[in-house]
C-alpha cells in the first residue's frame, strides 16, 4: 500500500521561506494529483494547493496564492510545498494528500483525497 511520507517543518518567523516534502513510498502511477492541505488549531482542514501528477498542472488558494508554490518530481516520487512570505495565519498543521483514483469532487475538497500524509507543523512567529 502506498504510504505518503512528510519532511519539512518548523518554527519560523514572518516573512521566511520554508520547505515541505512528501515522499511516495512507491510509484504512484496512478495517482492523478496531489495537494496540500492545513489545519490550524480549533479550525476546519483547509485546502491550499493541488497538482495534477502527469501534467503538472497548479492550482492554489486565494490564501497563499503568489506566496506559496507546489511541485512534484515524478521520478522520485515527491510532493514540494514551498512557502515564501509566511505569516503568523500560515502556522498550521499540513498534511499532503494524494487522489489515486477517479473522483467527481474538486481538488480543494479534501474527502476527494484519498491517501494522506503524517502532517508537519509550520509555526510562523511574528
């Protein structure tokens, strides 16, 4: 079964940059995109951002939108978060996801996800 392993995280202040990843523990050759999501305390899971595996088409929330920046390398089977800018509303738990196989619900919408990651914590100090 594939497992979706998460790195990155941290404390930080305002205004750094900041790395997650999110290693496939095997080919995801059917998968047919991945995402992050966050959750911050006493708050609702929120997406953030999505990428179609094969094209590598992006797409964000308006929330992190020319800060934030998704990738994946298909050789190595791994998801990249990287976020610019941050702010003290980015500290959350992130969780990277992954959709693998058909599912009529759009990419911001986290029951259309379908394996998940451990989570990583991003504190952004002010």
């Amino acid at each position: 079964q594939v497992q979706l392993v998460q790195s990155g995280g941290g404390l930080v202040q305002a205004g750094d940059s900041l790395r997650l990843s999110c290693a496939a523990s095997t080919h995801i050759f059917s998968s047919y995109a991945m995402g992050w999501f966050r959750q911050a305390p006493e708050k609702e899971r929120e997406y953030v951002a999505a990428i179609t595996w094969t094209a590598g088409t992006t797409y964000y929330s308006d929330s992190v939108k020319g800060r934030f920046t998704i990738s994946r390398d298909t050789a190595k089977n791994t998801l990249y978060l990287q976020m610019n800018s941050l702010k003290p509303d980015d500290t959350a738990v992130y969780y990277c996801a992954a959709r693998v196989r058909p599912d009529y619900r759009d990419y911001h919408d986290p029951d259309g996800m379908h394996l998940w990651g451990q989570g990583a914590l991003v504190t952004v100090s002010s």
